[in-house]
C-alpha cells in the first residue's frame, strides 16, 4: 500500500481556478507511470487566494502546495514524489519549515471548518475518522436528556451565526417548549451576501457536520422533519448534501428510530432556493418552502410557534449548526473559553475585496478588525492605504480604518452602524469611493427587495436615485438630508429585516464619510477619483514628451498636439474613458 498521498482542493474556488485540470494531469500521470501514490479529494481549506492547491503526505510530513498548475504537476512528480525532494518555492504550509503564507494561519481556530480541507467530503467514513457522529452517538449511548442538550448549548454561549446573533440553546428551548407533534428544524443555507460563499465551502467541505447538527437540534427540540434551504445557484454543495443525506440514511443516522432509540424519527431533505436574498429572513424562507413567494410574514406568531405548515418550527444558518457537534463533544466550557463575555466561541469571516489573501478564516470572538486584515489578510493590496470595511454583508455597515481596533463581538460590531451578519468582510483601499460604495450595496438591497413593504419598495427606489444623481457629478444641496430622512423612515417601517438594515452603508458612509458626499455635491469632485463623471483628465506639462501614445489611443480623438511637443485635452470632447491615462508610460497624464 502507497504511503504517500497526494489531495487536490476541489472546492468550487478551487475548480474555477483549474483544479479539475490537476486533478485529472495527476491521475493520468499516476496511470502512465505507474506511480505509487494515493490520489484523493477535498474541498475548500480557506486559503482561496492560492488556489489549485495541492495537499502532498508522505514519510516526512505533510506539503501544502499552492498555485499548481498542469506545468507544475510534472515538477511536483519529478521531484517530490519520484525524489522525495519537495519543492520549498511552492509550499505554502507545512509544520517542517516556515512558508511566506504562514500568518495566514496564525491566530485561526478552526471548530466550524474544522474538517475542511482534511477529508473527502463524498464519504461518510472520513467524516467518522475525524469524531464525526460521535457527538449524536454519546448522546443516544449516554441517554443525555433533551434539556441537557439545550443547556449544553446554552452554556457554551453560542449564538445565531446568520446575522441576528440570538442564543442558539434559548431559540431551541423556545422549540422544545411547544408540545406539537410535528414540528420542523430548517438549515438557512440561502444568505445572499459574501458571508454565504462560507455556507457553500462548509456545505461542500464537510456537509455531515451540518447533518450532525440539525439531527442534533431536533432531538433537542423533538422535532421530526428537517429541510435545508440551500440556492440552487450552489450545486456544488447540493450534490454533495444529497450524497451525505443518502449515506446517513443508510448509516442509521436519519430514518426512524434513529441508532435505536425509539420514536426517534427524522428525515432531511434539500429544497433548492431561487437566491433570493429576502429568503435569508425566517418567515420569507418558511413561505418559500411551502411553495409561495418568498416573503416576510407578520410576527407575531413566531416560527418557534407557528412556522412550516403553521408547524413549531427552528431555523438556524450553516455556520451555528456546524459547531453543535464539536459543542457537544467537547463541552460547553471548551467552546465558550474563546471570545468576550457576550460573544463566545469562533467566527467564520469571508475576506475579499482590496485584501492580499483573500479567502475564509475562523477566528477567536474578541480579535480586532486590524489583526484579521493586517495579519491573516495580508494587508491591503498594491501597497494602498487601508480605508474601510463592510461588514455585514449588503446590508451591513461600513467601518473606518480609525476604527479598526474594534473588536470582532455583536455588540462592539453593533455599536459601529455595522452588523456581524453571516460573515462577509469586504475590504475597500483609498481607491474606493464611499458613496459609490453605498449606492453599489444599496442597488443590490432594492433589487432584492421583495417589494411587499412600501417604505423598502419605494424608498430604496428613491435613496438610490439620489445616490446615483450624487456619484454622477448631478448632487444638489439637501440631498443629504433627503438620504438620512429616507434612511430612518425605511429602516423604521420595513416588516423584515432586510428592508430594516437596507439602509446601513448609506448611514455609515455618512457618518463616516459625510466630507465624500459633500465633495461630491459641492466641488462635483470624488476624492476616491472613482467616479468617471466627475475625474478630469489633463496633461502634465513637465512630464509630456510629446510621444503621441494618448493621442493615437483616444477613441474621440479629443487630444491635440504635434510630436515632441506638449499635448492638451479638449474637455468638451473627453469621455473620461481613462485610457490616455492608461497608456501614458512618463506619468503625463494627471487625473483631478
């Protein structure tokens, strides 16, 4: 039997990136050869900004490759696997020498992502290699009580990693008080915003621990019928759910009388969603199952009380239902020593924007924002300036860098304007206009709106106009205060909470970033120098050397001036398409 193992990430980043092409020039090369390798799979480990990465264990230890392509397979064969001889430049983590990506790593815990990137997430028995359903075994063997689980995940401190950040163990208390004889838990796997490619990687990196989680829940809630939510636009992490389910069913950990216990009965099946975000709100969820148009009813009643079918009903998202396993398993005490006094445990946060290391990383409640950005992250891009980061998704809120020592817990986060959300952080450099910025997130929230509400419907209708009029060089005095008006209004009057936070970034920009929008509106200049209508395209005198690049490359032909001599740009014919700026190699051209 081979002792060298060679693991290929085909997590959906990793297979937009050419994983399948590796993966398939390794496994003909091993049929060619003749090599004595074992070829498996996994999904994604996080590390998305060096994708295809390869995973090589041998006699010596384990090599984390990055950035492999079919070129590189045939080094890696030549020299690791027939030589033994591994290939340092390409490593990007191993425990045997220290690699340029290894902060990356460094302050990460992984609980909920504690399988991804380690087992195949096709087979049930890698997920049991790893602890997987020892959780709901020792709860079943050692007769733990339904009440004893709800404390357990009280206890530990858990709470609602979708966005609302409620305790997890009192939401399933509020379940386990109602007496019906039917009632539903449901997995929200349909969050629209950045924080949801972390529910597509934990779907398909380890898709049981959720499973886990949700047959962990019902038992603690009494509950009989499971349903994931999950957007069809994820097939990927649809697949390998079906997979999971069949092969739980067939190990006795869904059916009836689950691994013997009597009248323990649960089924889960997918439903597939159609991306909606108003869908990552419970009751538009629940009226998209049942087959209406997803949107939010009027609570009272709650789900807890009348959800699914007008059933008991809980729902929690991806992230929450991970960790329940390893909860249970390990304890309370163990889960709740990470994190501050109201926010305990890990957090998984989706890094992307103008970020060096894009990708997922879980890490303790309490780290500061700078710590995540600067040390995980890699710091900023192109050695810009640090400026903001939205978090909390589209409707999350935007967070200076002089507040980048605010500590990652739901009410340090709260008390910016921004929310925690699912999980999203996207990272804006000093290139990023703020107000373009809230109109880019606020489209997304009008669009997705599900229309029911009036002040959502038409007010976020009219804030985007204003917002569009503003980055558009068209601003006028009071349109300020027209937005913030509007803002508290919709925020005020919405039904769900989509159309409650809908108005965040544009709040926080202001709050934040008042002096852009007054920039932009009094002086018709964007200081980001982002907005096409309001930049100004000139040639610098000194630098000009008359090369005639820009004004051979115009589209309108709006440059004059002979060779050798300095050129000049007709304002009332400049498109301000950017690409005389673009062209230029002595830096003549100056943007204002």
């Amino acid at each position: 039997m081979s002792k060298t193992k060679v693991i290929v990430g085909l997590g959906s980043c990793g297979i937009a990136a050419g994983a399948n092409k590796v993966y398939d020039k390794l496994s003909a090369l091993k049929i060619s050869e003749n090599l004595d390798f074992e070829l498996g799979k996994t999904s994604c480990v996080g590390m998305c900004f060096r994708e295809p990465l390869v995973e090589i264990i041998d006699e010596t230890g384990s090599y984390l490759y990055g950035e492999i392509d079919e070129k590189k397979v045939d080094e890696i064969i030549e020299k690791h696997i027939k030589l033994f001889s591994p290939i340092k430049e390409y490593v990007v983590k191993t425990d045997l020498f220290e690699t340029k990506d290894d902060n990356f790593f460094k302050g990460q815990v992984k609980i909920a992502l504690r399988n991804c990137g380690f087992i195949n997430p096709e087979f049930i028995s890698e997920y049991e290699a790893r602890d997987g359903y020892k959780s709901l075994k020792k709860i079943i063997s050692d007769k733990i009580s339904d009440q004893d689980v709800i404390k357990t995940v009280l206890d530990s401190g858990l709470r609602g990693r979708g966005g609302g950040g409620f305790p997890t163990g009192l939401k399933w208390r509020f379940a386990n008080n109602n007496k019906s004889d039917e009632k539903y838990i449901i997995c929200n796997a349909d969050e629209g915003d950045p924080g949801a490619f972390m529910d597509r990687s934990l779907l398909e990196g380890d898709p049981h621990s959720v499973i886990e989680g949700m047959i962990i829940g019902a038992y603690a809630m009494g509950s009989n019928g499971g349903v994931i939510y999950c957007r069809a636009e994820y097939p990927l992490a649809i697949k390998r759910l079906n997979i999971a389910l069949e092969q739980a069913r067939n190990a006795g950990y869904l059916g009836k009388n689950i691994l013997g216990l009597e009248g323990f009965n649960l089924d889960i099946y997918v439903k597939e969603g159609a991306g909606a975000f108003v869908c990552g709100e419970e009751t538009a969820l629940i009226a998209s199952v049942e087959g209406e148009r997803g949107m939010p009813r009027k609570r009272p009643p709650f789900p807890a009380e009348a959800g699914l079918w007008r059933k008991p009903t809980n729902i929690n998202n991806v992230e929450t239902l991970a960790n329940i396993p390893w909860i249970i398993l390990h304890g309370a005490d163990a889960y709740a020593k990470y994190g501050t006094e109201k926010s305990k445990g890990t957090k998984v946060f989706a890094l992307t924007g103008k970020i060096q290391n894009g990708g997922l990383v879980e890490v303790p409640m309490g780290i500061s924002i700078k710590d995540i950005i600067f040390k995980l992250g890699g710091g900023i891009q192109n050695g810009k300036k640090f400026k903001a980061v939205q978090l909390g998704g589209p409707s999350g809120g935007c967070i200076p860098e002089h507040l980048s020592d605010t500590l990652v817990d739901y009410d340090s986060v709260n008390a910016t304007g921004a929310i925690m959300g699912s999980g999203g952080m996207v990272v804006m450099d000093e290139t990023t206009c703020m107000v373009d910025m809230a109109r880019f997130f606020l489209n997304f929230t009008q669009e997705e709106s599900c229309g029911k509400c009036t002040f959502c419907r038409i007010g976020t209708k009219r804030m985007l106009e204003i917002l569009t009029r503003i980055t558009q060089g068209e601003g006028k005095q009071g349109d300020i205060e027209l937005l913030e008006e509007l803002a508290y209004q919709i925020k005020d009057s919405s039904l769900c909470g989509l159309g409650q936070t809908a108005p965040n970034p544009v709040l926080t920009t202001l709050k934040y970033f008042r002096h852009e929008y007054e920039a932009h509106i009094n002086d018709k200049k964007c200081p980001a120098k982002s907005c096409k209508q309001l930049l100004t395209y000139e040639v610098d005198k000194v630098n000009c050397t008359g090369c005639t690049v820009c004004a051979k490359n115009c589209p309108v032909n709006a440059i004059d001036g002979a060779r050798k001599e300095m050129h000049f740009i007709r304002q009332d014919a400049c498109i301000k398409c950017g690409v005389c700026y673009s062209k230029c190699k002595f830096n003549a051209i100056k943007i204002s």
